[in-house]
C-alpha cells in the first residue's frame, strides 16, 4: 500500500485549486472554518501534488486567505495518476457523507465543552442543530396551550458567583428547576410551556395579539417569581425575554447577562448589545477586538494589572481623569499613568473620535464574547 511522506509548509499564493472541483462552500461554511482555524490553528494539512494542485483541502484554504494566512501545511501525493486524483477529489468529500452519529456520546460530549466553558459552536453545529439535539421533548409542558397563538420566548440561564456553571451541573439541577416552574405556572394567568435545553431553560409565554401593560406586568410578575423562587432554592439565575418571539433573539439577550446589574433582559432593549450578539457575526467581531482591544487584555493578565478595566470606567465618568481616580478609589497619577499606556499600546489618540468609538464598541465585544 501506498502512502504520502512528504509534508511541508507551502506558500498559500503557489497553490493550484481545480478547476473542476464540484463540492461548494458556503459563506456560512467558510465562517465556521475561519474560526476553527483561529481556535485550533491549521491543523488538518491540505493534500497536493508536485505540481502544487490542490487536491483536498480547497475550504480551508479559502478560509487561510480570508485569515491571512501566508503559508499553510501541504502532504504531497505524488503516487497519484491523473484519474485517482480525479476520483480522489470526489471520494474524500462524499464518503465523509456517510458517517453518522452516536447522539447520545455526541449529547455528552457538548455538555462537557460547556462545562469547560468552550464555545460548542466551534464543533461545525449552529445554534439549531444543537438545540435539535438536545431537544428530545420530554421536558415540555403543553396542557391548553395555543401554538398558533403569537408567543414571547424567555430564557433563563443559572449561574454560580459571576459565571454560568457548566452543563453537567445544569442538568443534575432540572428536575427542582422544573417543579418549581411548573408550580409558578399552576398559580399564574398567563399561559407557559417550557423546555431544558443543553445550557438552559426555554420558557414560551402564550401572548395576546396586542400586548397591554397588564400582560407585561403578568409577564414580568412570573420572571420574578421564578428567579425569586430559584434563588431561594440556592439556584441564581438571570432571564432574557424577546419582544419579537424568536427563541435565537432570547438567547442573544442571555448572551449579554453580564453588560449590567440587570436580571431581566428585554432583547429590544440590549441597543447596540442586539448586533454584537448576533452569532453570525461574531468572527468579524473577534478580529475586530483583537485589533483593538486584545493587546490591553493581553497586557492585563501578563502583569496582573486594570488597564481594561480602567478604560471602561473612563468612558462612564465621561473622560473626566478626576472623578476617574475617586472611582477607582486611586490617586489621580495612578489613572493618568494607566490612560497613558492605553494609547502607547493601543496606538491611539483620545482626541481621535473614530480611535476612541472603536474602543468602546471592542469593549463591549470583549464584554459579550469573552468576559466572564
């Protein structure tokens, strides 16, 4: 049997694609890729010939290009005929077609990654195959209720201190978590399904065609009291609530439990937090922030300092170094040091407005996406 022994790092501009490779990538496709190679770096080679034509591999290498990535890893195939690199091209797309999965090894192997605290979207499955896959329905409570009727959609996340816990322990707390819901929907006016997902509990509210302030008093009376009645049971946790009765918009308010004090969020209500938590634009976001902010994060945990930190206080007391310091409860020569190193590190002008918007919106990426 034959095999490949050469492997070697290959200029990405030297690479031939073929011109008559039928399988397609799309956009989409190309984003998850862009993120499994920021997350895991260029792991999986791409096979060539001596001629440097490409014979598997032609997705990531779109991906590298977008990245830009200069040189990537190449294992030459050079016992190929010209018909097997034909055939090869087809076979290596369509018999990975053929491999299914175990989905209870797969159930459990999601909730570990979230247990660690690693973003499952990373695995190449959206935010809908996954509530598919753990979505087995047999945690819905229906009775009466209308699916044809107009909905708000909550969900609730549990946290421990100032983290979410890990999805293991999420799970070991569902059966208390469903009782007590199931109890506070016995004793309210207000019609509720819900149901455990992987990482937290979608609740569906039966909603009149035009909402009145009672409905929302309703509404907000029966969040309270969950998280109220969680809370005393040593569970604390935090909802978010969509106005346009999408389940992807609850989530993305969860997403952005950390941005206030709040327990409560309204999706129409996150303002700018509604675009920077929209999933699909979270590998442009993560380039944006490390272009920006990443290098005073980096700074920060090297030397166990506040210049993040600092930088967002600075915008809430509205530039004023003064009553910066007393916030910080520092001297005043402590900040003006700090502010100083902010812009030799983040090359930046505090007098260039579009210099400081830009930090403020990689502060508030840092905030959704990696602040925890």
């Amino acid at each position: 049997m034959k095999t490949t022994t050469e492997m070697q790092l290959v200029p990405i501009t030297k690479l031939v694609p073929y011109v008559n490779n039928a399988r397609t990538h799309s956009p989409e496709q190309i984003n998850k890729l862009r993120s499994s190679l920021r997350e895991f770096g260029f792991i999986n080679p791409v096979i060539i010939d001596r001629d440097y034509g490409v014979i598997a591999g032609h997705g990531r290498i779109l991906a590298a290009k977008e990245e830009g990535i200069s040189e990537v890893p190449c294992v030459f195939a050079n016992h190929l005929t010209e018909a097997q690199k034909k055939a090869y091209i087809i076979a290596d797309n369509r018999m990975a077609m053929d491999a299914g999965w175990d989905e209870e090894l797969l159930r459990v192997e999601i909730e570990s990654l979230q247990a660690a605290d690693f973003d499952p979207l990373l695995t190449g499955f959206d935010e809908k195959e996954l509530s598919k896959l753990f979505d087995d329905g047999k945690d819905i409570q229906e009775d009466d209720f209308d699916v044809d009727a107009e909905h708000r959609v909550a969900v609730i996340r549990v946290l421990s201190g100032n983290s979410t816990i890990g999805n293991s322990s999420l799970y070991k707390t569902n059966n208390s978590i469903v009782n007590i819901l199931r109890r506070i929907s016995r004793d309210s006016s207000i019609k509720v399904l819900f149901v455990n997902k992987c990482d937290s509990i979608v609740l569906v509210f039966e909603s009149p065609l035009r909402e009145d302030e009672e409905y929302r008093r309703l509404l907000q009376a029966f969040i309270d009291t969950a998280l109220s009645s969680l809370e005393a049971e040593g569970i604390l946790a935090m909802a978010s609530i969509s106005l346009w009765k999408s389940f992807n918009e609850a989530r993305r308010a969860a997403a952005c439990w950390n941005v206030d004090d709040s327990r409560v969020h309204y999706f129409e209500k996150l303002g700018v937090y509604r675009f920077l938590s929209y999933e699909n634009l979270r590998p442009e976001l993560v380039i944006f922030y490390n272009e920006t902010l990443k290098v005073l994060v980096d700074y920060d945990h090297d030397r166990d300092s506040e210049l993040v930190h600092t930088l967002s206080l600075y915008f809430k007391c509205g530039g004023n170094l003064k009553r910066l310091a007393e916030e910080m409860g520092v001297h005043y020569n402590t900040v003006a040091y700090r502010i100083q190193r902010i812009k030799e590190l983040a090359h930046v002008s505090f007098d260039n407005a579009d210099q400081m918007l830009n930090l403020q919106i990689a502060l508030k990426i840092y905030e959704v996406n990696f602040y925890r």
